[in-house]
C-alpha cells in the first residue's frame, strides 16, 4: 500500500473524517470548477425541498449537490487547519461545522451577487412610461406621421418610434413618454 494511504490509517477517527471530507469536497469542486468553466455544468443535480428554497432574487435551493460539496470543503479543510491549536474535539467539530456553514453562505452571496448582473438584453416598451426621451427624428404633428425618439433604459439606448397628438416636435427637443401606441411606438407630448 502507498505510504499515504498507511499515513490516512493511522490518524484517529476525526482526523480521518475531516481528512475524507476534505478530499472528496474539494476534488468533486475542482471537477465542477472545470466543467463550469468549459460550459458543461448543466447537469446540476439539485435535491430541492419546499423548505430548503430561499429567494435571492430567484430560488436558490439550500439542499443541492453544489451546496453540500461547498459545505464538505469548509467542514473538511477547517477540521484540519484547527486540529492543532483547538484542542478540545467538540470545540473543533463546532467550529468546522460554522466554517462549513460559511461556504454554504459564501456561495449564496456569490451568486446573488452574479444574479444582479444577469440581463436578459430584452426590451419592454412598457418600461419607457413617464420617462422623458430625446427627439431623434421629428416627430409630425396630430399623429400625421412617425418620427423616433432615444431613450435609456437600464443603461442600454433605444430607438423608438413615436408619434405625438399636439404640435409638431422638432429634433433634438425632449418629450415625455405618454403612452404606448402599439409594441413599437410610443405617444409622447
């Protein structure tokens, strides 16, 4: 047998634990880490319970398989760091299960994070309401014709088709959006 195999044999019990759950944690989470990356981590296995969902901006699960690997990373490597100075087994049982917990945590802020940086890229013209736009092209008077407007949404410049029932509006004025024509235009004054 190798040595380290001999050496994993001789630690007492908990250390074999922490040890276990260190290795196994940690090359599960590389393997996940790569397909990731590589575009093959559709396959999540999550064992989602009514009362393990929490909502971070969309549902979370608490129990899953990334969230366990997370918690056998923190449990196992915390066991190890702290054999040696926290003498006291139930103090360091303790403490590897908080650190565990902390990953658990770590990756819910991680991913709520990413979640507020997810765009959809689609535009709803309903969100233009009350805004006010910059007239682009003119836009005729009494809804006689079409002009086009810019305005801003969520960072992103649209082009918008616009027609008004007052006077005409010239380039480069400012209007405000009054209501929605049809799916592509908007009423502004």
């Amino acid at each position: 047998m190798p040595d380290f195999v001999n050496a994993f044999y001789e630690l007492d019990t908990w250390m074999q634990v922490y040890w276990g759950c260190a290795i196994v944690g940690t090359t599960i989470f590389a393997v996940q880490m790569v397909l990731t990356m590589v575009g093959m981590d559709g396959t999540d296995m999550d064992m989602d319970f009514d009362s393990g969902t929490m909502d971070l901006g969309g549902s979370i699960s608490l129990f899953s398989i990334k969230n366990f690997i997370n918690f056998l990373v923190g449990f196992g490597w915390a066991g190890i760091s702290f054999a040696g100075i926290i003498e006291n087994r139930l103090a360091l049982l303790a403490v590897a299960f908080l650190a565990g917990a902390a990953f658990v945590m770590m990756f819910f802020y991680i991913v709520k994070q990413t979640r507020k940086l997810e765009h959809n890229g689609v535009f709803n013209i309903e969100a233009c309401m009350d805004k006010t736009v910059d007239v682009y092209l003119r836009i005729p008077a009494g809804r006689s014709g079409r002009g086009k407007v810019q305005i801003s949404i969520n960072g992103s410049v649209h082009e918008v088709d616009a027609m008004t029932d007052g006077e005409m509006i010239a380039s480069g004025q400012k209007a405000i959006v009054k209501g929605i024509i049809d799916g592509s235009t908007v009423l502004v004054q």
